[in-house]
C-alpha cells in the first residue's frame, strides 16, 4: 500500500533500483587474447608449410611444360619440314601423284594427328588428297571460311601459315598447316596438313602427364578450342601455360594440375586448430555469461524503467493511476500540464480532487465510484473539470485496471484527452452539414449520390424525394429512378470499369423524359470518390419542361413565321407574275380565236389547226408550272429533305428571279459546275433562301445604270461534305456596323423592308446543318455565302 501522505511515491510504480556495478573488461578480454595469439601462430606455422608443399609442386609443373612445349613444337616443326620437302619437290616438277601418295601415305600413318595431306591450287580447289580413303576432305572441294583466309595469307606472305582452327565432321577440332610452293616467280598451289589437335595431344603426351593434368587448347582470341576434361580442376593455383608459336597462328596450352590423394592431410591441421580455439572461446563465453547474467538483468530492468518514464512523461494524453481506494499515486506531465497543478499536489491525494469544479462534484463523484466498481464504459466518460487558474474544458477519461507482476489487480489507469477543440470542430462540423443540407434541400434540382457498386442510394434532397418518394434512401438507385434515367448504351463510358485514376469523370449530360409523369428533366451524371473512399454516382436533374414547352411554342411560331415570310415575297412578286402569266393566256386565247374564225369560215386545213392547238397546249402548260411553282412556295408543310441537283434548283428559283430581274433590267449570271453533286435539301425552303438573296441584290442595285446591274449565282465543293452556294450583286454595299446586325430581327437597311426574311434564311440554312454569312466586295457590292450538305453516296446506295 502507499504512503497515505501527499507526495509520497508508490513504491510498487517507483521501486529503487541499485547503482550499476563498475566494470573491468580487460580481465575478461586477456584469455581471449591469449587463445587468439596461440590459434594464430599455429595457422602461420601450418602456412608455411603448406606452402613449401605449393611451391614444390609448382616445380614439378615448370618441368613437365616445358618438356610438353618442347615435345609439341618438335612435332609441329617436323610436319612443316615434311610439307616443306614435298613443296621442293612440287616446285621442280619431281612429284607426281603416285609419289605424293606414297609419302604422304606413309607419313599420315606414322602420325595419327595429320588426317590427310592435301595439294591445293591458287584457287583453294583440292587436286591431290592422301590417303585416298581419307574422308576429311575430298578431290573437287574447295577451301573455305578460315581455310580459305588461311590460304590467301599464305600465298599473300609467301611463308608457312596455321589456319585458325575449324570443326570437322566429328565437330572435333582442326587446323591446316598450309605451305605455299612457287615455281619461278608465279604460285602454283599449297601443300595442307589436316591436323587434329585432339590426337596431337594424345600422341605427343604420354597417358601419366595427360592424367596429371587438365589440358586446353586456346586460340588467339582466348577462346576454348579443346580440352581433354570436361571435370574442371578445384585447384587452379597450380597451373600454367605454354605458348606455341606456330606461323600465323598462336596457340595456348593451359595445363593445371590435379589435386593429389593426400589433400585432405593439408587441411586437417588448420581444422584442429579452428576446432580446438573454438571449443576454448565456447568455454569462455559460456563462463562469462554465467558471470554477467545478473549485471544484464539489472541494466535491463533500468532501461526498461527509464523507457517507461519517458515514454509516460512525452505523451500528450494525460496518464493518472490511482489504488482500489481512489488515492492518486502516478500522474505524468501531460495530465500536470491540462490542470496546472505540480505532481507534489495531486499524488497521494483522495477524491474529490483539486482539480474538480464545485458544480461539477456530483457528476465526477458517481464517475470515479463507478470505475471502482469496475464499471466504467469502453467508451470513457466525458466530463468538465477545472484548471488550476479556474479555467473549465472539456475532457474524456478512459479506465482500466493496473495489474502487477503477481496478476493481482492493484489500482485503475487513467488516460485522459483534452477534447475542448474536437468537440468544438465537431459542433461547427454539425452546423456546417445543416447549412449544407439546407442549401441542397432548397434547390429546385433533384440531386441524390448512390454507389455504383451495389446501386445504393446513400444521399437524396427534398427535390428528389418529391419526386420519387421519401423513403428512397438505402434503396436501389436503379429500381427507384428506372421511369428517368438513360440507357446505358448513352453513357459516356461504363461505371462498372471506372479506375480510381479516372475519377471524376462525366457520365451523362443530357434531357429524358420522365415515363410516369412525362416532365422533361435535364439530367447530369458524373462518378466521384465518396468521402468514405467509395466510387458513388452523382446525379443532378433539373425541371426543363417549361422550356421545353417554351420552345415547341417557338418552333410553332417560326413555321408560321417562315410561311408569312413565303406569302409577303410571293405577294410583292404578285405583280410581276400577273405579267408573267398574262402573256401565256393571250397566246392561247389568240390561238384559239384564230382557230374558231378558220373553222366559221370553213378555210382551213387539219395540220394548221393541229399546230395551233399544240402551241396553245404548251403555253397552258407553261401558266401551270407557273401556277404549280406558286402553290409549292406558300403550301405550309413539314420540311422534307431529298437529295436534289443544285442547277435544278437554282433553275427553278432563276424562274421566279427572272420576272423580278427583267422589271428593274438586271442581267442575271448562274456559274455553276456541271460535276457538281446532289444536295440532301427540303428544296422549297432552299428555293425561298435563293429568291430572297437575289431579290435583295436586285432591288441593291436600282440605283445604278442598267448596264451595271449584273447579280451572279455561284457554286463549289467547299470540302467532302458541303456544297458552296455565292449570290454576289454590284450594289450599294453594307456598312461596317450593319454587317454584325444584319441576320438580327426585325433590323433592315430598306425602307419598307420588315427586318424577317435574313433571319429566317439563316435559321432555314442553320436546319441544314449549314452557314450563312455576307462579305464586301472591293470593287462594290456584297456576296452572301452559304453551305448546305453533300449527298453521301455511301448511305445513298445501301
């Protein structure tokens, strides 16, 4: 139990712990330096040793390369004085076939190495070849690869020459032992030894040096050539090489030695030795850890204290134990810190404590008598205490129980946190999150987030719920919104496959119509990151329908604006077609009052009446395109788009221009090419857009002399896909500032004009997916541009 008096320490959270003892670490490293020094005299004594046993062995291997070198190149240098005696020979026109074969037979068979002897011409081609049932080469072949570069160097040089070495049928190793022979000044060919590396060294090398040593061949290019081994030897110190330097070619021979039967018996001295210090160093440390034990023990449990104590006094939560009773026996800085009291003024003390405030005694009594009990909540209790300066704030304190090394619980643990600012933030967080939903719920759009995993709706506004009912939240998003939400054919890309790398990214922005209630709403998706980590799917809807009425009115109102438009022009042009068709009808009434007279007088004959009733038929007809072309223009109807000729149509509208061309004696010009293709048009409307601009740019020119009045009509290909169509006049012009408000309603540069019709042509061109638009020309007047579409040849035919 603790000291009742204040300030007294608990001596089971405090205990004294004893001085550390001085250490002497010389006493124990001295038998550790003692065994070390003998183990490694005993090493240096057996390296030496063993080393005199190396260097004897490296003697005996000097001996036998340099008996190897002189064996082989005393072999070698013989094949070179054979090949030199046939070439003398050769070149005095003493040898012929049999002869060669004789003694080339003859010298193959006394040395196994040389597989055949072959004569050569300047061109590589073999001639002679002994023995003749040697299959390494044959009478026809011709030398290649290495061979051949060997040959070449040896008559280049005019010298003896060792081709590098080349693979035979066995792909064993060979090289040519090539001597040029001359006769006066000119090369007549070269006598080739086929050598065999593999035999030189099994014959020129007894068995005993051979099973001494490993031996390899090596070329100039320090690459393998042959070996008689494939066991490598694990001993390489012992080991040279040899160097013959045979003509145009040098060749190495590695030779190393085995290990020999006893090597085990160099090794067991400098393992004994190992063995033995390690049994001694074994002992000692054993002694020493047995010595030591008690010494750890105590700067362990004097680390662990220290740690514990600093890890207690360096928290930012506040650490107080108290006994079974309530008597306080530990509190760290952190909790001195939160009440501005000294440790001297808390430990030892009994509820209520100082730091407790007068109005708060109750509550905090019922709190510290219920965790005596042992029946303090997992989730702390949240009180208000008091500082020293008499300043409140707001804490949460969790128990627990302290329990000593015997497992006996002896007192409660608290930790205490300094919640004042948390619960502060949490409350503006709440504040914050009713703004938030206030806002969201006082908007006309219905806004509602669902995940895009499970379809589940996790946030909906009083919008939404107006419109699919209150109890949408937790439900399935799809289930809920199916009478208004795209296909999913329409959606940008697939939810199912969104990354977190893709996030945001839009999902729909378009208008649908609601199944049930048949509102139109414009609707906007867009997948984000949830604030839980979640991908969810935001959708925003806004009421669109008025507009939607709005503009079906509008349309209504620009249909009947484009027939007004039809019916004002055709009126203004009533004149003008009244002359038109007055001359038809008087051709035909004079025609026909010509032929009535004729038959009263009964003077005539059956072809002059046939003619003229024929002239009248066509005349009647002409009154009736006339007639016919006046009725399509004012006929209110639905746009129809067919694909149309352009000169057809201009043609057709020129028909109507004419009459209004020749009235103010203007001369009207069509350019257009006749490769040109169709246009897909609703052709009155085109026509009603052509008559427009030319009447304007006939009725812009009245004030120059006639034989200035010139109006063209052009057309191009723009581009695959549109067509060109340029009504220029001479006229009077527009001025800069008319030019951005001449397609505005209701604005005209005439004086009777009613400011409609470039309006309703540009909106006509704009139903085409085309442009309309107006230049100045230099050298006077305007030039009106628009564009209408191609006919796609493609879609035509299927």
């Amino acid at each position: 139990m603790a000291d009742p008096r204040p300030g007294a320490k608990n001596p089971v959270m405090f205990p004294t712990l004893l001085a550390p003892t001085p250490r002497q670490p010389w006493l124990w490293n001295a038998p550790y330096l003692a065994v070390g020094i003998f183990a490694l005299a005993m090493l240096v004594i057996t390296g030496l040793l063993q080393w005199r046993e190396h260097d004897t062995a490296k003697s005996a291997l000097e001996g036998d390369m340099h008996w190897a070198e002189r064996t082989l190149e005393n072999r070698l240098f013989n094949h070179l004085d054979f090949l030199g005696e046939l070439g003398r020979e050769q070149e005095f026109m003493q040898l012929d076939y049999e002869t060669f074969q004789v003694k080339a037979s003859k010298y193959v068979s006394e040395n196994p190495e040389i597989q055949a002897i072959i004569w050569v011409d300047t061109e590589g081609y073999v001639e002679w070849v002994a023995p003749n049932e040697s299959t390494a080469t044959f009478v026809g072949e011709r030398l290649a690869g290495v061979r051949w570069t060997a040959l070449q160097e040896a008559l280049r040089i005019r010298r003896e020459v060792v081709s590098g070495d080349y693979p035979d049928h066995d792909l064993k190793p060979l090289h040519d032992i090539i001597v040029p022979v001359r006769r006066g000044s000119a090369d007549i060919g070269a006598f080739v030894a086929l050598q065999s590396l593999e035999t030189l060294l099994r014959a020129s090398l007894p068995t005993a040096f051979t099973t001494r040593y490993s031996l390899a061949v090596i070329d100039p290019q320090q690459r393998l050539v042959y070996s008689n081994t494939s066991v490598k030897p694990s001993d390489r110190q012992i080991s040279g090489r040899i160097t013959l330097n045979l003509p145009n070619n040098r060749l190495g021979l590695e030779i190393v030695a085995y290990r020999g039967s006893n090597v085990w018996l160099t090794v067991l001295p400098t393992l004994l030795i190992v063995v033995l210090t390690a049994i001694t160093s074994v002992t000692l440390l054993q002694l020493r850890r047995h010595a030591r034990r008690r010494a750890e023990t105590e700067e362990q449990l004097r680390a662990a204290y220290a740690f514990r104590q600093a890890m207690s006094q360096s928290l930012i939560t506040g650490l107080r134990a108290i006994d079974l009773d309530g008597r306080i026996t530990f509190v760290n800085s952190a909790f001195c810190r939160m009440t501005g009291f000294d440790e001297s003024e808390l430990v030892g003390i009994r509820p209520p404590y100082p730091y407790w405030p007068p109005e708060e005694f109750e509550r905090l009594q019922w709190n510290i008598d219920t965790a005596l009990a042992g029946k303090a909540p997992a989730s702390g209790f949240e009180m208000r205490i008091m500082r020293k300066s008499g300043e409140r704030f707001d804490v949460r304190l969790y128990f627990s129980p302290l329990i000593d090394t015997q497992g006996r619980q002896i007192g409660w643990m608290a930790s205490m946190n300094d919640i004042t600012e948390p619960r502060r933030a949490r409350q503006e967080l709440e504040r914050a999150q009713e703004r938030f939903e206030t806002v969201i719920d006082g908007l006309d759009s219905a806004v509602h987030v669902a995940d895009l995993a499970s379809g589940e709706i996790l946030f909906a506004n009083r919008a939404f719920q107006n419109i699919f009912g209150f109890d949408t939240i937790g439900r399935d998003s799809a289930v809920i919104t199916e009478a208004c939400r795209p296909d999913p054919d329409e959606l940008n890309c697939d939810p199912q496959s969104l990354k977190a790398a893709d996030l945001p990214c839009e999902l729909f922005d378009g208008e649908i119509r609601h199944q049930l209630s048949g509102h139109w709403y414009h609707l906007h998706e867009r997948a984000i990151r949830w604030v839980d980590g979640r991908t969810v799917k935001v959708q925003i809807a806004a009421d669109i329908t008025d507009r939607k009425r709005i503009e079906e009115v509008n349309l209504q109102q620009q249909k009947r604006l484009d027939q007004t438009s039809r019916l004002i022009t055709m009126g203004e042009m009533a004149s003008s077609l009244a002359h038109e068709l007055n001359q038809p009808l008087s051709a035909i009434a004079n025609y026909c009052a010509g032929c009535v007279k004729r038959m009263q007088a009964g003077n005539y004959q059956i072809e002059d009446l046939l003619a003229a009733m024929q002239k009248a038929s066509e005349q009647a007809e002409r009154a009736g395109k006339i007639i016919r072309r006046m009725r399509d223009m004012v006929k209110k109807g639905e746009p129809f788009r067919q694909p149309v000729g352009l000169p057809e149509l201009i043609d057709e509208a020129r028909a109507f221009a004419d009459i209004e061309a020749q009235r103010n004696s203007t001369q009207l010009f069509v350019d257009v090419p006749e490769n040109l293709p169709r246009i897909v048009v609703d052709r009155i409307m085109i026509e009603q857009v052509l008559l427009n601009l030319v009447k304007n740019g006939i009725e812009a020119m009245t004030g120059l002399p006639p034989e200035q009045r010139r109006l063209t009509i052009s057309a191009r290909s723009k581009d695959a896909r549109t067509l060109e169509v340029v009504v220029t006049d001479r006229g009077h012009g527009l001025a800069d500032e008319d030019l951005d408000r001449i397609f505005t309603p209701f604005f005209t540069t005439k004086p009777d004009g009613m400011g409609i019709g470039l309006p309703i042509c540009r909106s006509i061109i704009e139903f085409h997916q085309g442009r309309l638009w107006v230049e100045r020309r230099r050298e006077g007047g305007t030039a009106f541009h628009f564009t209408v579409p191609q006919e796609n040849k493609d879609e035509h035919d299927e």
